[in-house]
C-alpha cells in the first residue's frame, strides 16, 4: 500500500518528514523520490535495517538508530521541533519475517528469539522458560487472542519442566496437543504474535509514539498509520478519534471538540485486489490518516 501511504502524507517537497520504522527501506526510498530540498529522518533499532539504510546516499536523508518511542528526543537531538508527516508501518518487517535465525515465523526452525532490538535483554526464549502460568496465561489471551490460553500457558509450563523450550519446533512440539485441529498455522501464529508483542512492548511502543505526536506534528501535518491486528488499530483508530486510548472525545465550555486530529479516512483504507495479489501480507493491513488540528 505504498501509493495510499505516499498519498496520505500529501508530501511538501520542501518538507520534513519521518518514517518510524525504516526496516527494509522501501517506504523511506519513495518519500525521498518526492522531496527536493525537505529532508526525511528514519528511525529504526535493528542492525539490519541500519545496514540497509547505509545504501542510500542523499543529503536530505539521516537515519536514527532508535526505537521510535523516542520520537521527540531523537529529532530534538538533530534541531528539529516540528515536521510535515510520519509514517508509521507498524509489525515486523519481511526481512525480519523471513531471517530464520531471528525467531520471528512459525515457518522455519530457529532459536526462540523475537526481539527486535537484539542488544535487548529479554527474548522469547527468557519468557518462555521464566513467565509463570499466570503471565504467560495473561499475554496469550490478551495479545494473542486464544480461547484456551490458560490450558496453553499450563501445557508450556509443563513441558519445560522437563526440558527448557529454546527453539521454534521445540515449542510447536510442546502445544501441538491442544492447537485446533485443521487451523493448527493460525494458533501457533498467535502464539508467536502474543510472545513477539510482549517481547518488544509493543502496545506500550505504539502509545508512548501517539502521544508524542501532537507536539512534533506542525498544524496541518499529516499522520499516517498502518497497523496489522486489531491490538495495534485499536489504539490509532482511538487516538486519532478523541486523543486518548479510552473514553470519549472532550469539549470546552462552548462545545468544541478538544482532540489534536481531524481524521482523513472515516474508515480505514485496506488493500485493494491487486495489492493482496502482489503481496498477500497486507490482506491485514488497515490504513489510517490524521491531519494535526
């Protein structure tokens, strides 16, 4: 969905511009197609994705090997204060997908790894073999949204009682017994999804970033989000509608709306035929764009 997320931003060639999440550099490659003299900063906190990033040669591009909840005191660090647009393409990138050895997809063998900073302490190995019934019971519900995450959180605990779960296929291995049968993919997929999102605090992530975003965002600036799960669009959808993750929008005295956005699309833009064609991945992709007020 690039076109759609290009065209959210309604690009200033002249302007400044921040893609939160570098990864492969695709998104980051055409925004700097469309400036002139504007300047784009990317940030991303994988080595791979700085490495990439080491490819592109143009002044009017700086690359912030950080995590983008730090959004403000990153872009403060090069003397900017206000920008035009942000993207945000949130999840895992596909090099990050298709990298066996980083422990993301149920697909290939590996170690039991997830993290997307890998100078971070915890991996999905640590949680795996150090959560208690209680918290794995807790993440599998909550971030990956199965009905029996208690009988799952039990069945691990068990079964690395007799051998610690370090790899992918060791922990299929160990649930393979309570995955529904014939939709087996789909469950060890949000088994992975609810160890991935805990590993990188990714809701946490998400809001830390939205709530900075007035502030760095200049009146009239585009902000333009791609989410993947409900748990990610949810957040954005609210932000977008009332400024905050719960409750309804505020009014001043007169009865204005009190909230930072205007929201572009009424309803999330998603993918068109040909795109899920070309790209089956973003079948879950829901678009959303904001303009500051």
């Amino acid at each position: 969905m690039l076109k759609e997320c290009l065209d959210g931003l309604n690009i200033n060639p002249e302007g400044t511009y921040v893609d939160i999440t570098f990864g492969g550099g695709g998104h980051s490659r055409a925004i700097l197609e469309q400036l002139t003299t504007g300047h784009l900063y990317s940030f991303d906190q994988d080595p791979d994705a700085k490495a990439e990033s080491k490819k592109i040669d143009s002044p009017n591009f700086t690359f912030i090997e950080a995590n983008f909840r730090h959004i403000k005191k990153y872009l403060r660090v090069y003397g900017v204060k206000e920008v035009d647009g942000i993207l945000a393409d949130l999840g895992i990138s596909s090099h990050q997908i298709d990298t066996a050895e980083r422990g993301f997809s149920t697909r290939f063998e590996g170690e039991l790894d997830m993290r997307m900073n890998q100078k971070a302490e915890i991996s999905a190995k640590e949680i795996i073999n150090t959560y208690s019934v209680e918290q794995l019971h807790k993440i599998l519900g909550m971030y990956g949204e199965i009905k029996n995450a208690k009988t799952a959180a039990q069945t691990i605990v068990t079964a690395r009682a007799n051998s610690p779960i370090n790899t992918i296929n060791e922990l299929k291995a160990s649930i393979q017994d309570i995955a529904p049968r014939g939709r087996e993919f789909k469950y060890y997929a949000q088994i992975f999804q609810a160890l991935r999102i805990e590993v990188n605090e990714e809701i946490k992530v998400l809001e830390d970033f939205l709530l900075q975003t007035p502030e760095v965002l200049k009146t009239g600036g585009r902000l333009v989000v791609m989410a993947y799960h409900s748990l990610e669009d949810r957040p954005v959808k609210n932000f977008i509608r009332s400024g905050k993750f719960e409750g309804d929008v505020e009014k001043d005295f007169f009865g204005h709306e009190i909230k930072p956005f205007n929201s572009i699309t009424r309803k999330p833009v998603e993918a068109s035929a040909e795109e899920l064609e070309r790209n089956p991945r973003s079948r879950s992709a829901k678009l959303r764009i904001a303009e500051k007020r």
